[in-house]
C-alpha cells in the first residue's frame, strides 16, 4: 500500500534533521572574535606617569622657557589635564617658600615663569649688571607710563599730555616690543592707536593690566 501524505512528511523531517550539522562541529568551524577593547580602559597620561614624573617634567618645562608657559601649552607637552598642572605648580610654588629655595614660580601674562626669589635680588644684580642700552630714560618711562594707563591711546593725545613731540620715543618704544599698534582711531585720518605688549607685562613683573598701580597711589602725599 502506498504510503500517506502525513507518512512522507513525517519521513522528510527525520531526513533533514538527521542532515543537520552537530553543533560541536559548526562552533569549531566558527572563528573566535576577539572582545574588543572598551576605549575608557586605555590608560590617560595621568596613569602613565608618575606624580613625582610631573613635577619633574613642569619644572623642566618652565624652567628651559625664555617666556611665561601658559597652563593649556604645558598641560599639552607634558600630556596632563590642566587641573593637574594647576594643583601640581601651587604644590611647587609651596615647596619653595617652604624651602627658602632661591627662585619661585610666578604667573606673568597669562604664564608661568621660573624667576629669582625677590630676598635676593641685591645679590643678583651684584652679578648681573643691566646694559646700558636696556634701560629706559625718564622720557621714555613717561611715555610708556601714558600709553599703558590710557590705551589705546593716539600720538596726539600722548603728545598732549607729556607736551612734547613722542615720534621717536614711540619708534624706540616699538623696538623694544613694549609698545604695538593697535588699530586706528575713527578719527579724521584714521590715525593709529598705541598700547603696550606683553613684553611690557613680563617686563614689570605684572600679571596683567589689573595689576597696574592706582594712579593715586603714586601721587605725592
């Protein structure tokens, strides 16, 4: 007798699943996929070097600038956040006041610099006598002193006020990169403004424009 519909199903299902690959056999053909990294494991550069390494490596930095380092460019040489320059520098600056050490750290226009301890400063210049050619003359310390506390400022209002002509100390001035152009007055002529670098701050130990004296503080009494 021929067999049924239902028969025959039931025949090729045992067929097919008697073909069936074992499962061992398909996991051993399956290659093995590597976990991937998770990116928040990689090491930051704060887990790299070691906290004594920092300090070492900010005082290398500082010290071999001939200018202020800011915070973002050391932060970025020495592979650090800028938080972690901030603490560490507050932690040298301690430590050398702590230790009577002969320099200190100070921020001039925006950057760190490694200067001498002001207690010794008679010593120093004993050492280091200052050119003749980098002194200022009194002419030119008025002049400078105008363009600083009122920049930006035009030739004619500095003129004005000193009563005198100020072209060639100007010129002298801008040599000396203590003194820029810093734009032109919307005046008849267009005449340009003066105002001071930051040459002029790390010059005078100032750490910005704020840090200026009160102008009535250097009146005679």
């Amino acid at each position: 007798m021929e067999p049924s519909v239902e028969d025959k199903e039931i025949e090729q299902t045992e067929t097919d699943e008697a073909n069936l690959p074992d499962v061992e056999e398909v996991a051993a053909e399956e290659p093995v996929r590597e976990a991937e990294p998770d990116a928040y494991d990689e090491p930051t550069p704060e887990a790299e070097a070691v906290p004594e390494q920092i300090e070492g490596i900010l005082e290398a930095l500082i010290f071999t600038s001939a200018r202020p380092v800011t915070t973002v460019k050391l932060s970025m040489a020495a592979g650090v956040r800028t938080d972690t320059v901030e603490s560490v520098i507050v932690r040298l600056r301690e430590r050398y006041v702590a230790d009577g050490r002969g320099f200190t750290l100070e921020n001039l226009g925006g950057g760190w610099q490694m200067l001498s301890n002001p207690h010794y400063v008679d010593w120093v210049e004993r050492l280091h006598l200052k050119e003749a050619d980098g002194k200022l003359s009194p002419a030119a310390l008025e002049t400078l002193a105008v363009v600083a506390y009122r920049q930006p400022v035009m030739r004619a209002d500095i003129e004005a006020i000193r009563g005198v002509q100020v072209g060639a100390i100007l010129k002298s001035l801008m040599e000396k990169d203590l003194v820029r152009i810093a734009g032109r007055a919307d005046a008849l002529g267009r005449p340009m403004l003066y105002g001071t670098t930051k040459r002029f701050l790390d010059h005078f130990g100032l750490g910005g424009l704020s840090d200026l004296p009160n102008v009535r503080e250097l009146q005679e009494p």
